[in-house]
RNA sequence: GGCGCUAUCGUCUAAGGGUUAGGACGGAGCCCUCUCAAGGCUCAAAUACGGGUUCGAAUCCCGUUAGCGCUACCA
C-alpha cells in the first residue's frame, strides 16, 4: 500500500512568477491530482535580503490566475528552527564539521587550488572537536560544511524519474556549506530539512537543480531519512539558447504578460503544459482535465525547450495559436462575459446582452482579448473615427458607382426587416437591379458601416447595428463620397 | 578548468532497431467565400559530426562538436 504522493512547489519570491516557475508548479498540480495527492506550496525565503513581498504577491496572482490551487502552505522563515536542528544533527553523527575561515579568505583559498576544483580545506576538515567547541565557544564565526565522503571516495546516486539513472563520485562534490556564519541554514539544508519533515514524496523541479541532487541525497542520507522519488524537468531557454531571465528578456518571462496580453489561463496552462511534455498523441489543443487524466513522467522530454519569441513579437506563435483555438472553443455566454472587462477597458459600456450579440461575430476573429478593441469598435463607437472616402468605392468602380450603391442600399434598408436573411435578400435584389454585382454592393456598406473593409459578416454586423445606426452611418457615407 | 545533462524540420514534438522519419505552430499556394477570419487541401522544411555494433541505426555503444546546468556563507 503506497501512500498517496505529496509534492511542493517552492519558489523563492525575489521577482514576478516566471513562466519556467509556474510550468513547474503545474507540473508538481498535475501529478499531485493525477494521483489524488497533495500539493503543497512552500515559499522559500531564506534569503532575507532579496524577498520582498510585491514578489509573493505578484506569485500568488500570477498562480491564481492561472486557475491553480494547493493544499497546504508553509513559509521557510517560519521553519528556521526545524533547519538549524537538522543542521546540528547532522553534526552530532559527524557528517559535518564547523569551517572557520573567514568569509573573504574563502573564496581566495578556492581560487588559489588553480584550475581543478574545490573539494575542501583540509585544516578546518580536520579539526578536532575539542578545538573546534572551543573556538565556537569563544565566539569565533563560522559556517557549517558537510562532511563529504572521501576516504574512500564513493558514488552518490539516485534514479530520476525523467533522466533515468544518475551518478556522481563524491570526489566532485565539494563539502558545502549547512550553515551559514550568522546561523542561517542554506538552501540545500533547508530545502532538505523541510522535504524531509513535510514528507514530500516526489521532489519535481527544473534541471538546474539535477547536480545539486547529489548534495540532496548525502543531506537525507545523513538525516537517516529515505530521501524523495526526484524528477527533474528540462528548463525553458530563450531562442538564442540562453537561460530565460528576468533581466535579459524582460516581460517575456513573467506570466503576467500573457495575463496583459488577453490570453485565457486555460491556454496559457496548455502550452506550458506542451512545452517539454507531450500526451504521445497528437492533441495539442487540451484542457487541464484532459492533461491530468494522463499526465506521467513518461510524458517528459530531457531536452531544454525554447520559447520561440523574438524583439518584434514577445509572444510565441504557439501559445497565440492554441489560445485562439481555446477562444474559438467558449460558448458565447462565457466569451460574453469574459469580454466585459475589455470593453470596460476601451472605456465603452455595451447595453445589457449587446456582448452576447456581437460575441458569435468576433469570437473567430481574436487571437486575444487584446484584438477586441481594434476588431469590435465599430459597434460602440458614434460617430465612427474618420476614414478615408476612396475605401468606399466598390472594386472596379468609380466615386459615381460608391454613391448609387449607397443610396440604394439606405432606400432599402429603410425598410428591410433588420434581421440576416431579410437583409441578405433585399441587399442582393437590390445589387441585381442596379446593375452592381453583390460583392460591390456589400463593400460600400461595409465601409460605411464599420468604417474600413475588414470586418465581420456584414448582414450580422447590421443586424446587430440596427436600423438607425445603419442608415444614419449611410448618410454620413454619402456625404463623404460626394465631397 | 572539473563534473553532470542534452542534441529529430525555424519552433514545439512523435517514432526507443525495419516508417516514403509522423503531427502541430509559423511560411508558401489552392479551395470555400459579401471583406476579414475560421475551416479544408497541397507544398517547402529535420535525425549535429565521425566511428563502431547489426542483415538493418534517428533509435544501442564510443568519440568529437555545440548548448545548458552545477561548481557561493544565492535559491
């Protein structure tokens, strides 16, 4: 009988919530509800001086908008004295030993072993304990270093759920650091103290993190814990292959960009999700339901995946692309409604269902919510901003033919039913006896009507205008073609 | 430098010894059509390089190259 799996998603809030961050976490939601496990979100702020709170806010938003939840929620700071317990019990076993060197001396002693690597200093490994309690009695700072197996050397190694079996010799692994000199647990001693205690039991998180598993696996070894399944994920890189950053590619990283640029969460989710795991079919447009259903470990690639932005498009074609097909897919009710805030932010307040209306028109023609504006103006702008009076002359005609066509179509507008097959049948009959082919009828209307020549379904949009919008948008049509 | 990881169309990816190397985005073209979309069809486009193993390699092994990561008293 296994136990149900517990995992953490556990950033630390020194910026916006970044996009590789939030796959992450989906990652870590999806196999915690694809096994009715718990997903835990852990903010890991040990280090004081770069967290600020607009960061774990900016998280949660960022997290929220997605739509993504978590069962339990705990705060690193909170927990300091779990981690300096474990630190010192690793100490009392002998796994660890206090390193007196003064911080700057480090670094030179490091740099002074040439090109190989540093492992350790010896003199501070090999102090005695009674030297050692006597020099930290006597006030001396230092920082807690764990006591890499060396003599003899041995391999470390653990079995990852996407890169399949790793090893390293503990002759690579240097002897780093539990402690810090003013008492602070690291990130690796803390990270391991809090999995360790919370009982994760999958340890899912980005590939830059795959080497520092061995230094894990020697921290759980020593606490005499089994340590957690790990599975690490490919990170997301920019195009030029580099590591996607915060202050290198700007807004293109933060989740609140696509939030800004009108995507659905669901989209954003999706192609997250498809950004480094596959379903082995070819799906690609899915909900989170149809992901959780079979997400797996199977599905993960090993290979970094690029965000294929560029300076001129901060948004990848992809993501654009599945978002459309998730807008495309809404019921009109919801798309309605989703709409509302867009409008309102164009400073436009539609009438009571008219979004209803105009939402089936429009619905295929945004990639975004950013489109609505440039693509629905027309039904909320009077009069129409000023265009120019040559769009109106129908293809193969002349100024004379722009002002017979629209002076028919007001006569017949004026007394057509406003509904889509009324108009249809009296704009053609009418189109037929002038002399006009159809197209060169709709045209003019349209433009007079919607005010440029890209636009949707014209007998639609009419219905949707009305009479005295219609007629009155002709008459300012002909005014400008006969000026 | 040391150690670790990775390598299929421009991008996301499928194929895990036998396929004309498949799909999607994006691009080009055609169809549909009241414009624009949406949709349908077609085309161009890839196994990094070199050695093995094998009847047969994108796939297994070795090397090279390239990229990424770790190498902090950051996380």
């Amino acid at each position: 009988m296994s136990s149900m799996p517990r995992v953490r998603f556990a950033p630390s809030p020194t910026g916006y919530l970044h996009i590789g961050s939030a796959r992450t976490f989906i990652f870590n939601w999806l196999y915690a509800r694809r096994h009715g496990g718990t997903m835990i979100l852990r903010i890991d702020d040990t280090d004081a001086g770069r967290n600020t709170q607009d960061s774990e806010d900016s998280i949660f938003d960022g997290l929220r908008w997605l739509g993504l939840d978590w069962d339990e929620q705990y705060r690193q700071s909170e927990r300091l004295d779990l981690h300096t317990a474990k630190a010192l019990a690793i100490f009392e076993q002998g796994h660890a030993y206090r390193d007196f060197t003064p911080q700057e001396d480090a670094a030179e002693k490091a740099h002074a072993t040439g090109a190989s690597t540093w492992l350790c200093n010896p003199e501070m490994r090999e102090l005695s304990r009674e030297e050692s309690d006597r020099r930290a009695a006597a006030g001396e700072p230092f920082v807690l270093r764990f006591r890499v197996p060396r003599e003899p050397v041995r391999e470390v190694g653990f079995e990852d759920e996407v890169y399949g079996a790793q090893s390293k010799s503990t002759a690579d692994i240097e002897d780093f650091a539990l402690l810090r000199s003013n008492g602070l647990p690291t990130y690796h001693m803390a990270s391991c103290a809090d999995d360790a205690d919370l009982g994760i039991t999958h340890i899912i998180r980005g590939q830059d993190h795959l080497t520092n598993t061995f230094k894990h696996v020697l921290i759980f070894e020593a606490l005499g814990v089994a340590a957690a399944r790990f599975a690490h994920l490919p990170l997301l890189i920019a195009p030029d292959g580099s590591k996607l950053s915060k202050r290198k590619h700007g807004p293109v990283v933060s989740v609140t960009t696509y939030r800004d640029a009108g995507f659905l969460p669901q989209a954003y989710v999706n192609f997250l999700c498809l950004l480094g795991w596959n379903p082995k079919d070819d799906r690609e447009k899915m909900s989170i339901e149809e992901i959780t259903a079979i997400f797996g470990f199977e599905g993960i690639n090993r290979s970094n995946a690029v965000v294929n932005f560029s300076d001129e498009d901060p948004i990848d074609p992809k993501a654009l692309w599945l978002n459309s097909q998730h807008l495309y897919a809404l019921p009109v009710e919801t798309l309605a409604a989703l709409l509302e805030p867009w409008a309102a932010a164009a400073g436009w307040t539609p009438e009571p269902g008219q979004l209803l209306q105009i939402a089936p028109l429009i619905q295929e023609r945004m990639k975004t919510f950013a489109d609505f504006a440039a693509v629905a103006d027309f039904f909320f702008v009077e009069p129409l901003p000023p265009y120019d009076a040559a769009e109106l002359i129908p293809q193969k005609g002349a100024a004379a033919m722009a002002a017979l066509v629209l002076e028919r179509a007001k006569q017949t507008l004026a007394q057509t039913e406003f509904t889509h097959d009324a108009l249809e049948q009296a704009l053609r009959a009418a189109a037929a006896e002038i002399g006009v082919k159809a197209g060169q009828m709709f045209q003019p209307v349209r433009v007079a009507v919607c005010g440029r020549k890209v636009a949707p379904p014209l007998f639609e949009t009419l219905a949707v205008l009305g009479r005295a919008l219609t007629l009155a948008r002709l008459d300012r049509a002909l005014e400008l073609v006969r000026s």
